[in-house]
C-alpha cells in the first residue's frame, strides 16, 4: 500500500510535496538530495545528470571541488592587502564584531543582502553611528571585492546596499589667526619634526593618508606634480597635484631621495600609525585650540580658496574631490591649472 506524500524514485528522481529529489550514491550510501530548482522531473533529472558528471570530473581531479570560503579568509585576504602597503592596522574590532554576528567560520557565499542588512541593525543597537556603520559595511564589502578578484568568490551581498545617511557637521575651519598659533608651536624643538608634514598638509590640502603615505616615488620633479597612485586615492583614481616653490623648498628640505616615506617616524622609519592621534591633536592642544583631526585643515585650504575667488573648477580640482556626479565637471583639470590655487595657498601661509 502506497502512504500519501510518499517519495519514491523513477529513475533517480522523485517528487513529495511539490519539492523534487534526486537519489545520489556516494561512497556506498544512498543520499536524497532536495532539488528546490526544478520544476519538473525532466529538469530534476538534467540536474541529477550534471551533478553525476561534476562529481566524475572531480574524482579524476579534472575539476576542483567548489570548497567553502569562510569570513577569516575573507578578513585575512582584506588584512593582507592592507599590509602590503602599510595603510592601515588590522581592522580587529570589525573582525570582532563579524564574527559575534556571522561567526568567522560562516561560509561567505552563504550569506545574503537582507543578513548584512541585519548586522546594519544589530551595529545599531550597540550602539555604534551612520558613520561608524557605513565604514564597516565598506570593510565588508572590500573583503568580497578582494576575493573576488582572487576568482575565490562570485558575488558580493553588499554590493548594492546603500550608505545610511549622515548627519552632516557644520564646517570648521580654521582662521588666520588659528594658523599662526600653529606655526608658532611647529617651531617648538618638541614639535619641529613635525613641521614638513604639517606644513605639506597646509599647502596641498590633502586627506591625511596622501599626506602620511607620501613616498618619494610619488614626486615628478621634472613636471612638478605629486602623483598619489590610485590605490592610494578614495576615488581609486590617480591624483596629480603640483609642487609650487613652497612644496619644492620642503622636500629640498628634507632632501631629496629616490624613493622610500617622505614623512617617515624617526624611531620605526615607516608611516604614523595615527597622525591625527600622534601629531596634529597634540599641536592643537599645545596651541590651546579645541579642533581634532587633519581633516579641518583640508576645509581651510577650501574655504580659503573660495574667500579669494579661486574658481570653483580650481577649488574642486585643487582637493581632488571624490564624488563622481561633480567631479566629471572638473576631471579635465591639468596640474599647470592649479599653480594659481597652490599659490594662492602658500600666500595665505606665509603672509
């Protein structure tokens, strides 16, 4: 007597419930495996087909068995690409807080848009910003891209998941007044080895890392142009930035090299691990202002330009924006253009 919603097998396929099986025998047992993407027995049983001549493939080695890539792969690819160029210290808490989430040992394939967008709700309730959020999602989502590039990894769930949105701070800069107190303490024995550092990031407006990152190999001199390499542009496009008279007396300073850190520590000879934490904050302090972080110089340079008329291309070139809406404007933009910009700078720093 045959029971209702049985599953039985013709051929290797069957059906129960609406859900198609195939019958599979692998070293000596039988398996009855769930083929959700069928929805016929013709279809099941093409499956089933190609399954057997994948695993037959396998066995004679003629192709490799699709193993699993786990989270720690993708976090250790992401770390290793880091630490080639010394850019950043391993992520730890982001690692940390994947694997409370995921688990580290989770098969990357497996997991989906709406999870990542789950782990989004789960940061927030830590309770960790936007900011803070978006940042680790990147972290993520540059993990996947890594692999993928490795050909480890077909997809990447964070792909088409939008930032959240930021509260956008009201813009400080710094005044006239604010520079010199700088300039004043940069003078300090204490603080001197800071001084072309500083000073660089003044005049070209740079993000810390282009600054903090700069290599030799970087400098043009024949053409005069800094060339910042994409990877190390947030863009990831190539930035030319010129060197007026300013720029050229610092590194002329220093003395000039072939290649190796412009801005090297004197203890360790490689990058800062946290300029913002062991250089700028400290010289704020010491100057008695109550600001944090390179980025206020970077609104300096910009509203210092817009306050002596620099037109808006110059102004938008001269800090090598990222947004591509408006960059497309001023992407034709050659670093001769932006001696007018670097001057008006160097002017504004030594006056």
């Amino acid at each position: 007597m045959v029971r209702k919603n049985e599953l039985h097998f013709n051929k290797g396929v069957g059906c129960r419930n609406g859900i198609w099986y195939m019958l599979i025998k692998e070293n000596g047992q039988s398996k009855k495996i769930p083929v959700y993407e069928a929805k016929s027995e013709s279809e099941a049983r093409e499956i089933r087909t190609d399954y057997l001549a994948q695993r037959r493939l396998q066995r004679k080695g003629i192709l490799k068995v699709n193993n699993p890539i786990t989270l720690k792969q993708l976090t250790d690819i992401y770390v290793i690409n880091n630490s080639v160029e010394n850019r950043q210290r391993k992520p730890s808490e982001k690692i940390d807080r994947l694997d409370k989430f995921f688990g580290l040992k989770r098969d990357a394939r497996s997991i989906t848009k709406t999870e990542v967008q789950q782990w989004r709700i789960w940061l927030k309730k830590i309770p960790l910003g936007n900011s803070t959020i978006n940042k680790y999602v990147s972290f993520l989502s540059r993990s996947y891209t890594l692999a993928m590039d490795d050909n480890l990894i077909d997809f990447n769930p964070c792909q088409k998941i939008k930032k959240l949105e930021e509260v956008k701070e009201n813009v400080r800069y710094l005044t006239k007044e604010e520079i010199e107190l700088i300039k004043a303490v940069l003078e300090e024995d204490e603080y001197k080895k800071f001084k072309n550092l500083v000073y660089t990031a003044l005049y070209t407006g740079f993000r810390v890392s282009n600054v903090n990152y700069m290599r030799w190999e970087w400098l043009d001199f024949k053409n005069n142009i800094i060339i910042v390499p994409a990877t190390y542009s947030k863009s990831k496009i190539p930035i030319e930035h010129p060197i007026n008279e300013d720029l050229y007396k610092i590194f002329t300073d220093i003395g000039i090299k072939k290649s190796g850190y412009v801005f090297p520590r004197e203890e360790t000879g490689k990058p800062y691990r946290n300029p913002s934490r062991d250089i700028i904050n400290k010289i704020y302090n010491k100057a008695g202002l109550d600001v944090n972080g390179f980025h206020i110089i970077r609104h300096t340079v910009g509203t210092t330009l817009a306050e002596n008329n620099a037109p808006d291309i110059e102004i938008q070139s001269y800090l090598h924006h990222e947004d591509y809406k408006t960059s497309r404007k001023y992407t034709h933009a050659k670093p001769k253009m932006l001696l007018n910009a670097a001057n008006i700078i160097s002017d504004f720093i030594n006056s």
